[in-house]
C-alpha cells in the first residue's frame, strides 16, 4: 500500500483548516499548482475524493473531513514523538557545570571549551566565573561539578578531588607606563597599580609576591577585563596571567616578571561525584591538550 509523504499530509491539513487554496499554498510556501498538484496526488493514493471543486469554489467532502481529522490527529502524534524523543536526549546528554576563578579569567577556556565540544558534540558545558569562596560553597552545594582553580594551600581542599593540569606564568601589563623589560619588582610597586579586592585568591598570592608591600598609588578593580581596559586608559598597571594576555591579544604590550611568578592550576570537583565519568573525560582531555 502506497502512503502519503508528510509534507503532502501537511499541506492537506492546511487546507483543512483554511478552505482555501490560494491561502493553503501560501502558508505552505509553495505555488498553488505545485500546491494542487500535491493534493490531487493524495486523492490518487488515498482512492477517494477529499476535495469538492466547483464554480463556487472548494471545500473539503465528507471523507475528506474524516481523513482531515485523522491526519491532524496523526501530525500532531508525530510531532509530539519528535518532540519527546529530543526531550529524553537532552535529559541524557552529559551536562557539565564549570567554574573558572574569576580572577583568571574565564575567555581562557573559551578555545578549550569549544574543541571539547567539537570532539564531544554530546557533551553540555556551561562555564561559570566565580571567587574561591563561591567555588567551594557551590562545590558542596553540587551547583558546579568541577572548576578550575589556583592552589597555594592543599588543606583548604583536601575533601576535593584535585588534578593538577598545568601552571600559569603571570605578566605585567601597563601599556601607558615606561617599564624596563623584565620589569622589576621594585619599579612595578613605584608605578600605579591595579589590585583585587582583599578576599580574591589572587589579592593573597599578589600579597605574597610582594612581600607584603603596597604600592605607592593603588586601584581596586574586580576583575581583569575591567583592569585590562582601565590600563588601556590610564597610567597603571597589574600582573595578569600570561594565557589571559595572549586570549585577549595583548600579550605582545606585555613585560615578563623579573621575579617571576607562576601558579599551580587544578581541576578540582567533590570526590565520587555521580558525574565522574564525564569529569574524567574533561580531565583527560585537559591534561592532554590545554593547560600544558
């Protein structure tokens, strides 16, 4: 038995519902001879006449009314099995949630995250950019999965699966300021200088980097694209990491650290998390090609 195309059923219950063929064939997106010949095409299948044409004009037969109502009945059936199939797949695909530490700036993961995805189509990544704090709480919480993190102190995440994935060697960027190259320490704490707010990881490792010490004109700013276009505006500067610089495409208006400076970054997630599979999958496939 020879059955009707959906798209001719579809045009049929076009015509159904408006009972007009110039109207049909313009909804349908298609010529009205095109349009007439795809329902003639369906009277020769179906056997009968669905459509009485006269002077007057047309409306549909009493089979054609029966058929109408069962071929709206069956078009609606599929598109909800299209509908439910894509549902149950989406509900079924890996899904991700990654914090990035805010003060590394998430574009970092931007080339990253998109050839995962090009690798594992099946895969959702939503990333998130957060502080410590935020990490670690929504970590608990299960909000995120797994973050990317700086490590200077392993006690605070001793519950926590840790991956190291590589380090991050920091820059100095201050494109209005006339700097030596390595820039020094010293001439860096003499100059303007752009600083976190007290409670960012970044604040205590920038601390520590310089001994304490402040420097002699200091703005705070809470992340660094906004230091980035303040420094492109004014007389200052700050250290940002090496991979952000060369993200945004300023590396070459960069001065390395004459005192270098180079953190530890993990991959860190809650132990036997019930998405470890997919954790490790992301892991291996950032150990191998990322942040190496």
């Amino acid at each position: 038995m020879e059955l009707p195309n959906i798209q001719t059923l579809r045009s049929f219950v076009i015509y159904g519902r408006l009972g007009n063929f110039t109207l049909a064939a313009k909804e349908a997106n298609v010529t009205q001879s095109a349009f007439s010949a795809q329902i003639k095409k369906l009277e020769i299948i179906v056997g009968v006449p669905l459509i009485r044409r006269d002077n007057k004009g047309s409306s549909l037969t009493a089979e054609g009314e029966i058929f109408y109502k069962e071929a709206t009945r069956i078009l609606s059936a599929l598109e909800q099995a299209v509908v439910s199939t894509q549902t149950m797949y989406d509900s079924r695909r890996p899904e991700l949630h990654v914090a990035v530490m805010r003060s590394m700036g998430d574009v970092v993961m931007n080339t990253h995250i998109a050839y995962f995805k090009k690798h594992h189509p099946d895969f959702v990544v939503n990333v998130y950019d957060m502080e410590e704090e935020e990490i670690i709480s929504d970590l608990y919480a299960e909000r995120v999965d797994v973050a990317f993190v700086y490590i200077t102190d392993m006690t605070k995440w001793e519950a926590y699966g840790v991956v190291p994935v590589g380090a991050d060697r920091y820059v100095y960027f201050g494109p209005k300021l006339n700097s030596s190259d390595p820039v020094d320490r010293e001439e860096i704490l003499d100059l303007p200088l752009l600083r976190y707010p007290p409670k960012y990881f970044m604040e205590t490792a920038f601390h520590e980097y310089f001994a304490g010490r402040h420097a002699r004109e200091e703005i705070q700013l809470s992340n660094p694209y906004a230091m980035i276009d303040y420094c492109r505006r004014n007389r200052a500067g700050f250290l940002l990491s090496e991979r952000l610089a060369e993200s945004t495409g300023i590396r070459r208006k960069c001065k390395d650290l004459r005192q270098g400076l180079k953190l530890p970054l993990y991959l860190v997630h809650k132990k036997d998390h019930v998405k470890q599979p997919y954790i490790d999958v992301f892991s291996d496939y950032l150990q191998k090609k990322s942040f190496q």
